[in-house]
C-alpha cells in the first residue's frame, strides 16, 4: 500500500490512496445485545389498505384504518371507519366506528359509534352504543365479580335503549 498522507479533499482514485485506519484510537463496539425500549404512550396505526396478521405487543394504542387479523393485548383500541378488525382483543378502552369481529374483552368502556358493527363473545366493564350502531353475539357485562351475559341473535342491537333492555334482561 501506499502510506501517502491524503489530507486534500480529493478522493482517493484507488485503494491504495487510501490510508490506513488508526487502531489504537478506534472506539470499541458494545458487545451487549440491543434491547429495544417500549416508548411510554406507544401507537400504531394500520393505514387504509394495509392488512396486518399476526400478535400485536407493547403498544398502547392501535388504531385500525385498514384490515387487522391479530391478538392483541392492549390499553386503547380503535376500529376507524372503514377499519376491520378480527381476531381477540383485551383492551381497557375501545372505540369502534367500522367493524369489529371475534373475541373482544373490554374492561372499561366499550364504545360503539352509529357506523361500528361489533360481532362475536363480547365483554366490558361499560357500553355505550350510539343509534346506528350494531352488536351481535354473547354479551356479557362483567362487574365486581357479578355477571350479566344475554345472547344476541341474528338480530342486531341498534341504539342505547335496546342496548340497555339487552344487558339488563328485559
């Protein structure tokens, strides 16, 4: 090799301008496995025309936008308009406005907006279902231990009146 002192600007035109790299002063790389860190407040959304199957972990909110066929485990769920999700879900709170089906256990509040169709064994702490808005399937209400579980046919429930007569047995 050649050990002539390229200082200029110039690119070297071969390898052997090139000078050599010091060793002694090179940093030493950290032989310890990066470990991601879970960002507090962690959020993804699944973008219209996107299809997403899988687990989803370590997010805190999901927003559903496109077509989601998964397990989740989470504090926030999201179904926007147009938005599909299958599969299980436990969240503490979800909002759905597109369509929802499969397994979803809510314990806080379960809100269904008037364009949300929820179908399949649904759970919550607290429902609320805007007037055009649809569930189908096992309801149960789960409070303090105490459980109030009606089934819904093929007919769906469509506002808060036939929500409320749905889960308190009349």
């Amino acid at each position: 090799m050649n050990d002539v002192d390229q200082t200029s600007a110039t690119p070297a035109r071969s390898l052997d301008e090139v000078p050599p790299a010091p060793t002694a002063s090179a940093p030493r790389r950290n032989t310890e496995p990066n470990r991601p860190t879970r960002s507090v407040g962690a959020r993804m959304t699944v973008g219209p025309g996107i299809k997403l199957k899988g687990e989803v972990s370590d997010c805190d909110t999901l927003v559903v936008e496109g077509t989601v066929e998964a397990t989740l485990v989470s504090e926030v769920l999201e179904v926007a308009e147009g938005g599909t999700y299958k599969g299980t879900a436990t969240v503490t709170d979800a909002e759905i406005h597109g369509q929802f089906e499969g397994e979803l256990t809510v314990t806080g509040v379960l809100q269904i907006r008037s364009t949300g169709h929820v179908t399949g064994t649904i759970k919550y702490g607290r429902i609320e279902v805007e007037s055009g808005g649809e569930i189908a399937g096992t309801v149960t209400r789960e409070e303090s231990g105490i459980q109030a579980t009606k089934t819904l046919g093929n007919r769906p429930i469509t506002g808060p009146r036939e929500a409320a007569r749905a889960t308190s047995g009349a």
